[in-house]
C-alpha cells in the first residue's frame, strides 16, 4: 500500500519554533539597547548635575563680588560725603579768617598800640626775670638744708628766671590724655595701650620727673601740696584735699611721687578747675607751679557730646580760667612741647607776666 506524501503546512511546530526563537532575538535586542540607552542616559544627567552644580557656584561667586562692589560704593560715596563736608568747613574757616584779616588789616592804629604793648610786656618781663633771679640766688638753699636729692643726667640746675622759693607752694600737674605724647597721632596712640604702657610714656615720664625735681628743692619748714588735674583737680597725697602738707623731711613727698608714678593720664583738661584749688587753701599759696602741655579742653563741666573743640573755644576757656586766677599770686608755666597748639606759648605767658611768675619750656631731656 503506497504512503501518503506529507502535506506541508505553515503553522507547523517548526515554522512556530522559528518564529519563536526570531522573536525571542528580537526581544533580546530590544533589552540590550534598553540597558545602554538607560545607562547613557545616567550618564549625561550626572554630567548635567555637575555642570548645574558649577553653574551655580559661579552665580553665587558673582553675587558675592556684586555685594562687595556695592559695599565699596556705598564706602566711596561716604567718603566722599565726608570729604565734601570738611571742605565745606575749611572753606567757611577760610572766608571767617578772610574777614578777620580785612578786619585786622584796616586797624593800623590798633596793632601798633599792640606792638608797643607788647615791647612794654617784654620789657617788664626782663625786669621780672631780673628781680627773681635775684631772689632765687638769695633764696637758695644752703648745702644740708635740702631734704629730699634728685639725681638727673649730668647737672641740670640751670633753670633761670623762676622763683623757687614760698612759704606755701602749690604744684598743679596736667594729668590729661595730650600728656601721653608730643603730636596728636601718640597722643592716640597711646591712648589704645595698656595703662602700664601709658604711665611709661615719655612725656609723662618727663611731667612727673619734673614735679621730683620741684620738691628737691623745697627746704624744711615749708607747706606744700601737689595736685593733679584733667576734667577735676585731685591731691597727689590721699586724704589732703584742701589742706597743706608740711614739709619736715622727705617722706612725704617721697610718697607723693610714687602716687604720681601711678597716675594713668587721660580725660580732657580744665584748667579753671586745677585754679579752682586756691581757693580751697588757707592761707593762699605764695608760689604756684604749673606744668602743663596746651590750651584747656573745656571749662568747668565736661561738655555733653565728645567732640574735637576748636581753637576759639579753648581760647575762651584759657581767658575764663586766668579770669578766675586771684590776683598776686605768681604762676610759673613749665610747658611741655605739643604740636599743634601753636597758641598756647603766648596765652601762658600772658598769664605768667601778669600774675608776677615766669615761663619755661624744658628740652626732652630735662630733668
């Protein structure tokens, strides 16, 4: 019996397997180029990630260089406001000391009576000097007499001129921030150290070698006292606030010297206040030494804002200081050297012609 031939057919098994194993490969393709678009993709964000992250540190560097710049401006614009504002000021000094001179110029009358007053000044001041140097050599202590010894570089006795003697002698010594130094930037200077520091500061150093050697020269028997002043006047010795100390050896001005050895400069400086101090005393001093620097600060109460005084209100506390001064008591004016007070020599010595003392600026190297 013949076979029958097989008849093909397309959905066979085999024809499925083929198909299946196509679309398998197929599926797998699709996979393997699904896991490398995934991993690209990963990729490129963090490379995005990275650069957003750059991007933003650069805004952040230009918003902090934008705030420094705006903080410059606002400097610069301050700055100049200031500078605008002090030229203003200069300026209206200027125009005040333009009229002032227009003013001065056409009184020639009145500045020759002023030259002749003055020749007549320095006429009765050589006189004065004369008739004290007199009285200094008569007064002059003899070997043995002196109770206390100061001890100098080489021989500094030279001071001519200024009445050593009295029977009630009074030391008045400027304690105020301008004896910190000789300019203006020390005087600063100094004044942001330690108060160890300032009590070292060499012009002070000089102010309180200065008053050692004043009481080196006062003889036993004689009533004394020493103050100091700034904004208030204040005994050197505790406990003698108006009264005198008198002198019967040493030890009592020994330990006034150390006082003043501990005394921290600062404050401004009234001098009607340190004049203040006379009156306190009875009887009155005979003989008054004041050691000071410049022209006052402010006058009786310490003004109520701080601020930098002018050269025309320290002229008027000086005048109303001397105003107070009673009459026939001699004041001598040791100045020490401050850069720009150029006024002050001139007012101090007024003030030590007419009361009858003498006016001295010692070098840096006295006493």
């Amino acid at each position: 019996m013949a076979r029958r031939k097989r008849k093909f057919d397309v959905f066979s098994l085999s024809f499925l397997d083929c198909m299946c194993c196509g679309f398998g490969a197929v599926v797998l393709l699709l996979v393997i180029i699904n896991s490398q678009v995934a991993v690209r993709a990963e990729q490129t964000a963090v490379e995005s990630q990275a650069e957003t992250s750059r991007i933003e540190e650069e805004v952040l560097d230009g918003r902090k260089h934008l705030v420094r710049l705006r903080n410059s401006v606002a400097q610069e614009r301050e700055r100049r406001a200031i500078v605008t504002a002090e030229a203003q000021r200069i300026e209206a000094l200027l125009e005040r000391l333009r009229r002032e001179l227009a003013a001065t110029d056409g009184d020639t009358v009145a500045r020759k009576e002023s030259v002749e007053k003055l020749r007549a000044d320095i006429r009765q001041l050589e006189e004065a000097n004369r008739r004290l140097a007199a009285r200094a050599a008569a007064e002059q202590p003899k070997s043995g007499e002196r109770i206390r010894t100061f001890v100098g570089d080489g021989n500094r006795q030279y001071l001519t001129g200024i009445r050593m003697g009295g029977s009630h002698v009074l030391i008045l010594l400027d304690a105020s921030a301008s004896m910190l130094g000789r300019t203006y930037v020390n005087v600063v200077r100094f004044r942001s150290m330690p108060d160890e520091r300032k009590r070292r500061a060499p012009k002070w150093q000089q102010a309180v070698k200065t008053v050692d050697w004043l009481t080196a020269q006062i003889r036993p028997g004689t009533k004394v006292q020493i103050y100091t002043f700034d904004e208030r006047a204040r005994s050197a010795v505790a406990g003698t606030d108006g009264q005198w100390i008198t002198v019967r050896d040493g030890a009592t001005l020994d330990a006034a010297i150390r006082n003043l050895r501990q005394v921290v400069p600062g404050k401004g400086t009234s001098l009607i206040n340190a004049f203040a101090v006379i009156g306190t005393l009875e009887p009155r001093p005979d003989n008054v030494f004041l050691i000071t620097d410049g022209l006052p600060t402010q006058g009786e109460k310490a003004p109520a804002e701080v601020e930098d005084v002018r050269a025309d209100r320290r002229v008027k506390y000086m005048v109303d200081a001397v105003r107070s001064l009673p009459r026939r008591i001699p004041v001598n004016v040791m100045l020490l050297p401050m850069d720009g007070d150029p006024a002050a020599a001139g007012y101090f010595w007024e003030l030590a012609v007419a009361s009858g003392g003498s006016l001295l600026t010692p070098s840096r190297d006295w006493p």
